[in-house]
C-alpha cells in the first residue's frame, strides 16, 4: 500500500506489520514504525500485520495504521513516536478507506454468522482520538458479496454510495442510506481492478485482456436526483494493454488516469481525450500507483517490492529497492503457498565482505540485501540475459534460473550454477566462478563451464574450506572437484576439472568436509546413505566406509560437523550424530606398512520434524531450526530453534525457543553474525527469515534462554540502562565500597589482592542491570557464591 503526506514532503509503504517513512525527494527511509518494537517484552513476539494505513483526518501530520487484530495505531511520523493505541472491539478490518474526513472499513464482526463482510464508518473525532476509548463504528451496508481475492471497492467523493467486484466480472453499486438502490452490471470480460472519478459518476474497471472498462450513465434515477435514468450503464474502452491491468488511479482533479499491468510499463492517460504517454521498462509489473495532489509526482510499486519516484515528465528520480521478491511472473496462489516450494532456490547465504544476504532477485540476477540499512545494495547479473513480458499468463515465458550458489571461506570466489528447462528443447546448465576484485567491489566472471554434469541438474556445489575446491554433486551420479588451476604461462588463473566419483547408481545431493588428525576426508550423501572419502596427495578421493541408520525412504537433507570427530546427519525424520575415529593398522606381513582406518559409530539418534536449516556455531554447538505444519491449517506452522552441544563426549540437545508463523509457503532461514560480539555465541546471532512473497524478517529473541545462568553469555544480552537514569541503591554501595578500597592502606588491604575478578565484573553488570532482566534468585545466589570462593594456594 502507498500513501502520501499531504506536505509532500514523506510517502509511507507497508511490509507486514511494519511501515516503512521514506523522505519524498531524497527517496531515503527515514524510519521503519513498527508497533511490536512498543509492546512490553511479554507480548513482543506477537506481530500484527498492517491491514491498511491512512492519514488522520484531524492532524495532517499523525498516520493511522490498521492492524488485523483490530488495534488501530496512531503515529507521529515526523518523530517516527506511537502515540496512542485503540481497540475497534469486535470488529475486524479487511481493508480501510478515507474519504474526505471520514474513515471507513471493510470487515466483520467476531463470531459472527454473515457470509460476507459489511461496510462500516468509523466514528473517529478529535475527542476520541485523545483518550483510550474503543472506536465505536456505524454500520453502512451489510453483507457485500465482495470478490475477498481482489478487494477492490472504492466510495464516491460525496459518499452516497460504495462501487465494488463482485465474483470474476459483476460491478456493484450500493448506497448508503437504502439497500433497495444496490445495483448489479456485468462485464463481458472478467475485471480486476477498479477506480472512482473524483468528479464525475464514473467508474474505471481494468480487466484481464489489458482493456480499461470506463462505466458512465450507471445510477438510477432516484439516485441522480433526476427523473431519466438508462436501465443500463453506457460503456467506453480504452485499450492499450495486452495482458491483465492490475491497478488504475485518478489523478486529484480527474484530468488524467494512470494504469499499470504485467507489461512493466506506467500509461498516463488523458481522460477526455484519450491521448497516453508511457513509461516502459520499469523492471517488473506494476501493482500500486499513487500520485500528489498537484501531479507533480508519481509512485509507483512493483510485483519485486520496488518502488519508483517519477516526476511529472514521467521520468524515473529514485528508485527503491529493498529485499526483492524473485519470480514475479503470475504463479498459482496454490503453488506459493505449497510448504515444500520456494522462490529463492539458492536459500539465504551470508557473504562477509559486506555484511549483507544473497539470494535469487531479478530473474537471472543475485540479490545483495544489507539488513543493516534495509537496503538492496546492488543486483549481480549472472545469466545476462532480459526479462521479456509473456503474451500469455497462463503460458510464461521460461528464463534460466540460478539454482546453486556458493561462497569460498575468504569469499574470494562465488560459484553459482544456472539453469534452464523448457521442457522441449535441450536443458542448459552453466557452472560459473566469479573472482570478487575488493578494490572496486565488483565480480568478475573467471571461469564458465558449460553441463558441468552433462544434461541433469547440479543438486548442490561447496567450497573446501581454506582451499581452492569445488565439489559438485550432480543427478547424474557422481559428484565432481574442480580445482584452481595456476598457469605459469599467465598470471591469470581459471577453475578446471580434477576428478569425478559415484556411489552404487544413486545421486548425491549433499556434501561436507571433515578433518580427523590433521588428516582430510568427505561426506557424500546419496539418497539415505552417507558415504566417507579421504581426500589423496593428488586431489583424488578414495572410497572409505558408508553410514546407514535409518529407513530406506529417509533421504539425507542436510550434513553439519560438529567439533573435529562428529558428523551430524539430519534425514527427513530422523536425527543422527556419528563419532568418527581414525586408527592405523598394519595391513602386510612381508612389508611392513601402516594403513589408517576410519571407525564410525552412531552416539545418538533421535526424531525431528522437517528440518529446515542447520548451521555450526564456533565448534562445538550446531543449531537446528525444523518445523511442524498445523493439521488443521496449513498456512501456519510451528517453529522450533533447537541447539546441539557436546560437553566431552556426551551430546545435549536443547529446545531454545518455539513460536507459530504464518508460513506463506517454504521458510527460508540463515543466520548473520553479530561483528561487535563474540561470534561463538548463540546469542550474538542473528536469525533472519524469508517467505515466498518477498518478505524477510529478523527473528526476535525476547524468550530465548529461560534458564540461562550468571555467566558472560548471560549478560552480554541485556538491555543496558541508559545514562541518564537515575542511579540505584546497588551502584551507589558498589562504588562507595570500590572507593573505601582505593582509599585503604595496602596493610588493611589483604584480601583485596586476592579477590575474585569475576566477583567484581559480576557486581559491575549487576548494577547496570534492570531489575525485570535479572535472572531466577536460585540461580542468581548458587553462581554469586560460586562467584565469591577464594582459590586457596597448594603451597
């Protein structure tokens, strides 16, 4: 949703439950108002999406937000400050509409039996909106058969009656003050979108074959205030358009209407005399248009989350572009919301050179998300080729998709596989490998390898760490290592093929590197087993043992070391952690020669639910985040973070925190490192999340660690007390105890050279310790006197 200040100086946009301030001219985000951030640390797990937005009719410099948890939000947005909250009560909001000073809503009420939502005005005045009363609301029309899907209804400027679509193709018109005048108009052609004149009794319709539908002549006669009405509304097209058109707008005076669609291009169009201009080429199609009072600027936002500023000569000022939703072509609303499909093929991928996310963006392009700024900060074009609109939806044009990435330890090289299938002529795969030149941030393609695994897909690739290796795992059986070929003919240095390995005719679709005694080997699934290769002097492997533990149909779906002797394998409903030791043996009487072996036992199993990430945390803790879809709902699911510790020789493993999302289809997931922390640590991680409709979040971690201890895990995660606050009783008995010792004679001053250190730097983080943050008092007083105990001298 796009909304524009009235000073033109700001223009709001909505990303789930947050609303993203941006400053009109520098096109800069000025703050990101979320009403989570203000709850207490109770309630801040529970987000609300943002239903709708509008500014307060009574203070053009306060905003409005609707949430679906029928809270409604009322913000300064010059100081980015929440200044109240109300309560509709039983009412819960679909969509909002302002029209002059009045507010109203689309919704139903809770428990209610309609079978369709009503119309309601909210009774909003300025004495309202200065105390903490339940918005009351007034019933307009009642149970509309309003098309849920599009959502499109608007009210005339006079508010005498509401315009909405109802099914595929009828228009409805109903008013206010009798339900007798609801009339009913159905087009020929199925309509998807639909705006009001500001000026006239005129309604345009866009439609799914491109054309623009303007309906005049469509109120009756005691509507009008007039005695001649025509049973039927007079019809006038404007076509340009060759697929759907997804939204129209009237400009403030009527004068020009604005339409977008799948072409990519914004038409301006004069509403008498039917000239256009256009806007073409803006990368993606046009689902929003938004324009200022005197048309000097036009907004528009796109199917990839990008937003464009143009000024009246319709050329493009800015462009905004946060984190990108790939595949913008019309999908099947099933096929996105299927939990098992994603529109991020790559997944989440951290590179630490810029500190940002990289993931599928543009059709053929890597996207560089920084979530620091929240900003895209620039697409890297992998495949070279352009998007092309499709003539037809229902058959879309087949671009090469990049399916594989991968980022060497020192995230010199990046290796991406693309991809493309047609399904009639030949498939083409590409394995390519990018150089990142530091100096001026950019990739340069090194090396292009074309079938890298004949005609079948590239199921995973992965960089050796601390070595310039490549392996691939192939559906054709084998898994490959390419290696970092230095010519001393030139300083150039390309990738080539070393060797090639296959495991009883079943396709590896995973990898992992290990070092047992300094010595290396690898981990190669294929389909439910895992097999172990020892890496030789030439960059050959060399068949050593497979691991099978549990059922035929359990296909592995991820590999993680743990420490330096311990491999976990994670199957789709099992969990297995393998200890692995290496021995040597001697394998000939007549020439004596040691051989070393590699004996492998499994330590633990245990059931997990659909895995959906694992990463390894310093050296000894690996993370696990899986899910449990609802039975009854499959568009929500249950989360839970587990973590795995080994402590000597015993494994843990400890369920951290659990939480329900509304899925959206396949979760991707990655954790980014806290560089002001310690990186060992779980908390000084930070998990970050994306759904198939191009949103990613940053998980909150309110609830993590009930149970944590007094230790400096514990208290490098608290929130710190501010300067200016005033001081506690405890700090000021600290630091009169710290002054006496300053002050005391070294005589007197015995114990103070053997004191605990960790006692003093407990006593300093308890002071600046809210009380609220304090852990349990059983285990506050066991660790302070733990704390407290003088190492005595043996001598």
């Amino acid at each position: 949703m796009l909304l524009i200040s009235q000073d033109y100086k700001y223009f709001f946009t909505t990303d789930d439950s947050v609303i993203n301030v941006f400053n009109l001219n520098s096109g800069e985000i000025v703050f990101k108002l979320s009403h989570t951030d203000s709850l207490c640390s109770e309630l801040c797990t529970k987000e609300a999406s943002i239903v709708s937005i509008c500014l307060n009719p009574f203070n053009k410099y306060q905003l409005l937000s609707f949430h679906e948890n029928s809270t409604i939000c009322l913000w300064d947005y010059e100081d980015g400050v929440l200044m109240q909250t109300f309560d509709c009560g039983q009412l819960n909001i679909i969509k909002i509409l302002n029209v002059n000073s009045s507010i109203y809503t689309l919704g139903h009420l809770k428990n209610s039996n309609q079978s369709g939502p009503s119309f309601y005005r909210l009774l909003l005045d300025t004495s309202v909106l200065k105390s903490n009363k339940t918005i009351e609301h007034q019933l307009i029309v009642s149970n509309l058969s309003l098309n849920l899907d599009k959502l499109q209804i608007s009210v005339d400027k006079n508010e005498n009656y509401i315009a909405y679509i109802e099914g595929r193709k009828k228009i409805v018109i109903s008013h206010f003050k009798n339900s007798v005048y609801t009339l009913k108009y159905k087009s020929k052609i199925e309509l998807t979108c639909l705006a009001l004149h500001p000026n006239e009794d005129c309604i345009a319709t866009g439609t799914t074959s491109g054309k623009i539908i303007l309906w005049y002549n469509y109120l009756k006669g005691e509507m009008r205030n007039c005695a001649d009405y025509t049973p039927e509304p007079s019809e006038c097209v404007l076509h340009w358009h060759s697929l759907p058109v997804l939204c129209v707008y009237f400009s403030t005076e009527g004068s020009i209407l604005l339409s977008g669609g799948h072409e990519c291009v914004l038409v301006k169009w004069l509403f008498k005399s039917g000239q256009k201009d256009f806007k073409p080429r803006l990368g993606s199609p046009i689902t929003d248009i938004l324009a200022s009072m005197d048309n000097s600027v036009y907004i528009t936002k796109h199917l990839d989350n990008t937003i464009h500023l143009m000024g009246a000569n319709m050329k493009v000022v800015q462009t905004i572009s946060t984190f990108l939703c790939p595949h913008f072509q019309t999908m099947n609303k099933e096929m996105l919301k299927n939990s098992n499909f994603s529109l991020y093929p790559t997944g989440l991928t951290y590179f630490n050179r810029l500190n940002c996310l990289v993931t599928n963006g543009k059709p053929g392009h890597l996207q560089f998300y920084s979530t620091n700024s929240d900003k895209l900060l620039f697409n890297l074009d992998i495949v070279n080729e352009n998007y092309i609109s499709p003539e037809n939806l229902n058959r879309p044009n087949v671009h090469t998709e990049i399916e594989c990435l991968a980022f060497s330890s020192d995230s010199a090289w990046l290796a991406t596989v693309e991809r493309r299938d047609d399904s009639v002529t030949t498939p083409e795969t590409r394995l390519k490998f990018w150089f990142h030149d530091s100096t001026n941030n950019k990739f340069n393609l090194n090396t292009l390898v074309r079938h890298p695994h004949s005609y079948d897909r590239v199921n995973k690739i992965k960089f050796k760490p601390n070595g310039n290796i490549l392996l691939s795992c192939g559906q054709d059986g084998c898994f490959k290592s390419w290696t970092l070929n230095k010519s001393s003919q030139s300083a150039k240095s390309n990738w080539v093929y070393s060797t090639s390995n296959g495991y009883r005719d079943t396709n590896p679709n995973n990898v992992e590197f290990l070092t047992l005694n300094n010595s290396d080997y690898l981990a190669v699934s294929f389909n439910y087993i895992v097999t172990l290769w020892r890496f030789e002097s030439d960059n050959s492997f060399s068949y050593v043992d497979d691991l099978i533990h549990c059922h035929l149909g359990e296909n592995v779906k991820w590999m993680q070391k743990l420490s330096h002797s311990n491999l976990i394998v994670v199957h789709e409903q099992n969990l297995n952690i393998w200890n692995l030791e290496e021995s040597s043996s001697t394998s000939s009487t007549l020439l004596e020669k040691n051989e070393l072996t590699l004996n492998s036992s499994c330590v633990l199993s245990e059931p997990v639910d659909d895995v959906l990430y694992v990463n390894l945390i310093g050296d000894s803790q690996v993370v696990i985040i899986s899910r449990k879809l609802d039975n009854l709902d499959n568009s929500k699911a249950k989360i839970k973070i587990s973590l795995i510790e080994k402590n000597k020789s015993i494994f843990e493993i400890k369920n951290i925190h659990e939480f329900v999302l509304n899925t959206n289809g396949f979760l991707n997931f990655v954790m980014i490192p806290n560089t002001e922390k310690n990186l060992s640590d779980l908390e000084c991680m930070n998990i970050f999340y994306a759904d198939n409709f191009g949103v990613v979040k940053k998980l909150r971690k309110n609830n993590w660690s009930k149970n944590s201890h007094l230790d400096e895990l514990f208290w490098d995660n608290r929130k710190k007390m501010t300067k200016n606050q005033v001081e506690s009783n405890l700090a000021r008995i600290i630091a009169q105890k710290n002054s006496d010792m300053i002050n005391a004679d070294s005589s007197d001053n015995i114990l103070g050279d053997q004191k605990n250190e960790h006692f003093e730097t407990s006593l300093k983080k308890i002071e600046n310790t809210p009380a609220f943050l304090m852990p349990q008092i059983g285990d506050f007083c066991l660790n302070l006197l733990k704390s407290m105990l003088i190492k005595q001298n043996e001598n």
